[in-house]
C-alpha cells in the first residue's frame, strides 16, 4: 500500500472522484491522481469537472495531510461528485526531465566519487537545475555529461518501481542522497525506489518514465559555482 495513487497507478490520467472539503478556490477529493510536488518538483497540474462546468487546477497545496487542489477560478466552490483529470504533457516534460536529473546525478555521483546533491528543481518550464556539492571540479567536465545522459535516452533503459525495507535501505551506501523529491512514507515501513536498469538505483517519490526513451534530448545549458563548494547544473530539453 502506497500513500500515493499515481505510484500505484502512473498511467491514471482521468478518473472519478467526491468532494471532501471545499474553500473558495481550492477542493479537497476522496482520491486524486495528481502528483503533489515536493523537495523542489512542482506539482501536476489538470482539471476538475463538477456540476457546474470544468475548472483548471493550477497547482496542489499540500497541508496537515490534506490536498488541496488549487483552482484557477479563485471564487469557485465545487461539492459533489466530479471528473478529475491530469495534464499528460505537463505529468511527461515533468517525469522526463526528473528521471534524466536521476541520470546527471549517477553519472556525477559515479565520476566525482560519491558526491552529494544539495538541491534540486523541476519546472514545468521545461527547464531543470541540480546542486551538487562538488569543491573542486572543472565546469567543462559537467558540461561534458550531456553526451552520456541523451546516450541514456537513446538506449531506452527500463525505469521501474521498487519497494524496500526503509531501515535497510539506510544502510546501503549511495541509496538514499539528499536529492529531489523526499520518498512519502509507506504505512508498513517500506521505502520507494527508483530503478534505472543497470546505471542507477534511489529513494524519490516523485513522477518518473517507464523508460528513458520516453524522454526527449536533454541540453546541459549552463554551469555556474554558488559558493565554494556547490556546482550548479542547468538542463532543459533540447532543440
Ligand atoms: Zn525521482
């Protein structure tokens, strides 16, 4: 059992739901398949069909538990039974730049011995950035790695789901890094992971691929120093 419905069900894009809660501008839904967002992924975003016509969902605010799904119309009150859909091309340019923030960050981690990330960011821009804390390297060797990443797109690797025992899972070395976005917790202690076949394994809880193919090509567009140890690293689609 996982706390969020498109873990269990990525390929869940329109589906039926009741209003629980409702606020000027926001409702809160029996279930919804919309990604909350966290540790710097921006939520998804959709639309909310009810009784009274269909609203665009701009974003999720999560709070004490609760989600609340935030309306573009700021005086609409919705009740009822409604038809919740997710924006598939908002959820794919998301998951797509995400799972290829998973791949710079294994190639980093592999090439400058196990160097940590400090921060990420996903835009529904198209646009992405990763913080690593890498003191001394030469900028052009990062810039370097966009060869290897849309290699990775090329070859179509496997992008699944695992689930593990979290207090296990802390003791392998490499498995949990503070990066992107924080795993929800299982009720029975199980930590998720995210498998790259044969390049990568790690804890997120965020929208990935099914396979790196799904991706477009990833351009490395700029990497700055913030600080004296952090490399800054600036990706968007290619083209
Ligand atoms: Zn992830």
């Amino acid at each position: 059992m996982t706390i969020y419905l498109c873990h269990d069900e990525p390929d869940l894009y329109v589906h039926d739901a009741v209003v629980v809660d409702s606020r000027p501008g926001a409702v809160a839904l029996s279930r919804s398949a919309f990604h909350p967002g966290g540790g710097g992924q921006v939520s998804d975003i959709g639309s909310i069909e009810w009784s009274g016509g269909r609203v665009a969902v701009t974003h999720i605010e999560p709070e004490r538990g609760i989600w609340w799904h935030v309306l573009a119309a700021p005086d609409a009150e919705l009740s009822g039974d409604v038809t919740v859909a997710v924006d598939a091309e908002h959820r794919l340019q998301v998951a797509s730049l995400h799972t290829m923030s998973h791949v710079l960050n294994a190639f980093v981690f592999d090439e400058f011995s196990g160097a940590l990330v400090t921060g990420a960011q996903i835009g529904g821009d198209g646009k992405g950035r990763m913080d690593f804390d890498l003191p001394e390297v030469d900028n052009d060797r990062l810039r370097a790695l966009e060869a290897p990443i849309n290699d990775v797109i090329t070859r179509g690797l496997a992008v699944s789901q695992v689930y593990v025992d979290a207090v296990e899972a802390q003791q392998i070395d490499g498995l949990v890094r503070s990066m992107s976005v924080a795993p929800p917790p299982t009720p029975d202690g199980r930590l998720r992971l995210i498998d790259i076949d044969g390049l990568d394994r790690q804890a997120c809880g965020g929208t990935h691929l099914s396979n790196t193919a799904q991706s477009r090509k990833i351009a490395i567009i700029k990497v700055e120093n913030k600080g004296r140890h952090n490399r800054r690293v600036r990706f968007r689609f290619a083209g």
